[in-house]
C-alpha cells in the first residue's frame, strides 16, 4: 500500500507562546477588571479612537476581535440564528449577528479559552463607522441592552484624494467625544498621556508594517494565514508598551527566517494575494491547502488594516483623524485598485484571490469589476471565492478548494 501522503502544517513561530500569553492576559485583564470595578472599560471598533481611550485610562474590549474568535471556533454559525430571530438580517454582518447570538445565549469562546464566563460589561461603547454602518447599529442594540452610552465617529466613506476639510472634521469629531468620556471615567483629560499611548500606537504599526513586508522576502517566511492569528496585539495592545515588545520579538524572528532562508511553505512555487476579509472558520483548511499546491499568500489589504503609521504625537487629533481616513476601506475604486497595484511591486505575486464575503460588503471589493481590471492590468489570473468573514452556511468547502486547484493549474499553464 502506498504510504499516504503527510499533510502540510504551518510552520509555528517561537513567539507563539508569548502572542498567546499577550492575548490571555488581554482577556484577564478585563475581567478582573469588569467584577472588581477596578477600571472603567471602553467598548471600542477595531478601527476606532483606541488611542484616546487607553490615554483616558480605560481599558479597551473589542467585540469584533471576539466576533473573529466566534469564527474561528466555529461558533459563529449557530449562534447567528437568534440574531436573526430577533430582527436581524442574516445579510448583515456575520461578525454583528454571531456576537449577539452569543450574548442572547450566554456562550462565548473566552470559557473554553480562558475560562472566562463572559465578555466584560462595558462602561461606554464607541464606534467609528469607518469600517461601516453595521458597527453603529451593533454597539446601539448593546446601549440599549445594558443601558450604557454609546458615542461614535462617522467617518467620509468612498473618498479619493483627502481633503483638508474631511480631516479637520474628524479630527473635531474626536476631540468632541472628551467630556462624553470624562463623565464616565470620572478623571480630566490628560493630554501628555494621549499623546504617550499615540505615539506607542505608532510604534506598533511600524513594527507591524515591517513583519507584514518581510513577505516580500522570497521565499516568504510567513503566509497571510499567520498574520491573522499574529496581528491580535496589533488590534487589542495598540497604544501598550506590549504592543511594542511583542511586534520586536516577531519581526526579530522573521528576519533570522529570511535571514535561513526558511519560508513559510516549503517550495514555494507561487505567491497569491488576499483581498477581502478572511474566512474565520476555515483558516487551517486554506492553508494546508495552499501549502500542499506549493503556494503562498504572501500578502492581503486586510491584514494592513491596523497599520496607522500617520501617527504623530504631537499632533495626536489631526494625525489620527488622517489614519483612520486613509484606511484602505473607506476609500474610492480608482485608490484601491492602485494600492493594490503597489502591493504587487512590493510582494511580486502570481494572482489575486478575491474573497467575496457575503454578510461583508464593505470588505468585497469584487462586485464593481475590479478584479477584471486588475487582471488585466497587471497581467495576472484572478479567483473569485464566495464565501463569509463567520457565517459557513455562505462557503462551499468543496467548491471553494476546486476552484482554487483549477486556479493553481491556470498559474502551472502560464
């Protein structure tokens, strides 16, 4: 009998156990906080104003690092159906609908985790609805839940060049939300210690920026794959000395990878670009897939998303309100179609996988005919996936690792 054939795994990375003490402390952390009442915590959009939160000394939760969690568990899908059942769409973000279905229903994936028996109750929620419109309605529906306040951003959406006055409106907008949160931590505004979590906001993102281009290296030494497990800090540390530390110890580790001449997939052939959100539930499966076809994803526009390099502590308002208007998201078709055409000067790749997430239109941007004209622009195959950032009832696994095979022939031909 012939002897099966392995199967391909991820190369773990040494920093592992500290990303995941970094990522169990995150948690510990607020919920000693939430029983003791030691701290005032701050609900917060992944996107949104961290930097003045933690510099008013409250400690921030982010549901939809826990949405993704919900993903990756595989809880996601069950628990969206009481969402729906009271009133929201299954077309609406997975991330929304699943992280009620788990409050409405008293689960979450910090149990088995951490042994935590539920998310912190929050102080004050606020958003930034330059991720979208959905995170508005997500922390009003928790505002009127536990009757706590909610304040928020609204962010320029569709924006091409940035304008003067896009950003002193935002900056505003930000500056504005002070005595709301005064009230609720009971301390004045400290500029000095904004502008300190500012500047190790900054500090994160370039370290940040610099693991994600080491995929440049060829062969990469990591896959899209693993930054979605290694951005965690870059979402819930930002604005920490923690942040900071574990992005040197990362990007210290990459670089003794490129540096051996270690990548990621052994034998790499081909090298693929992400664009769009990933699919929580099926991180290892795509993975193990890719690396048995000898193909790495090298880079995505998603994992650039906590990247806020435009950070300047002396200017902490304006240089905010400057990075959380680039962002890739809120941007027009002609911007992102040339962004994308700059990430491949930098990662050299072969394709373009497009992941056309169906509760996440925001973040599929195959639906206008950008991949068509990105394929011929640029001279190279793309794939669209239909699938879901939570919701797996929206993925054909079999459907899915075809096209993608068929997809990696197609690259073999050229």
């Amino acid at each position: 009998m012939a002897e099966e054939k392995k199967r391909p795994l991820r190369k773990e990375f040494k920093s592992g156990k500290v990303l995941k003490k970094l990522m169990a402390d995150h948690f510990y952390e607020l919920d000693e906080a939430a029983k003791s009442g030691s701290k005032k915590i701050a609900w917060c959009t992944s996107v949104g104003p961290a930097e003045l939160l933690r510099g008013m000394g409250f400690l921030v939760y982010y549901p939809e690092n826990h949405g993704a969690m919900l993903g990756a568990t595989r809880m996601a899908t069950e628990l969206i159906p009481y969402a729906n059942a009271i009133g929201y769409s299954p077309d609406i973000c997975s991330y929304l609908t699943s992280d009620i279905g788990s409050f409405l229903q008293k689960r979450t994936p910090l149990t088995k985790a951490y042994n935590i028996e539920s998310v912190p109750k929050p102080d004050v929620l606020v958003f930034n609805t330059n991720q979208c419109r959905d995170v508005q309605d997500w922390f009003s529906w928790y505002s009127r839940e536990l009757n706590v306040p909610v304040i928020g951003i609204h962010t320029h959406r569709d924006i091409g060049p940035i304008r003067e006055y896009q950003i002193k409106d935002i900056a505003k907008q930000i500056e504005d939300l002070i005595p709301a949160l005064e009230k609720v931590s009971g301390e004045k505004f400290d500029m000095d210690r904004f502008k300190e979590a500012v500047a190790l906001s900054r500090r994160t993102s370039e370290l940040w920026r610099a693991c994600l281009e080491a995929a440049a290296a060829v062969p990469s030494p990591w896959t899209f794959f693993d930054a979605t497990i290694h951005m965690g800090p870059a979402v819930v540390a930002r604005g920490t000395q923690e942040g900071v530390d574990y992005y040197e110890l990362l990007l210290a580790e990459l670089k003794e990878r490129i540096d051996s001449g270690v990548g990621a997939v052994d034998g790499e052939k081909f090298r693929l670009y992400w664009e769009g959100m990933p699919i929580w539930g099926k991180l290892r499966a795509l993975s193990e897939q890719f690396a048995s076809l000898k193909a790495c994803v090298v880079a995505s526009t998603y994992c650039n998303s906590w990247i806020f390099d435009q950070f300047d502590p002396e200017e902490p308002f304006e240089s905010m309100a400057v990075a959380y208007t680039e962002l890739f998201i809120v941007r027009d078709e002609p911007f992102k179609e040339q962004y994308i055409r700059d990430c491949h000067d930098l990662f050299r790749f072969d394709g373009i996988i497009f992941h056309d997430a169906k509760t996440c239109p925001n973040n599929s941007n195959n639906r206008y005919g950008m991949p068509e004209r990105l394929s011929r622009n640029l001279g190279i195959p793309v794939l669209t996936i239909n699938g879901d950032l939570n919701d797996l009832r929206c993925y054909s696994e079999e459907q899915a690792k075809t096209n993608i095979e068929a997809f990696i022939e197609q690259l073999e031909e050229s």
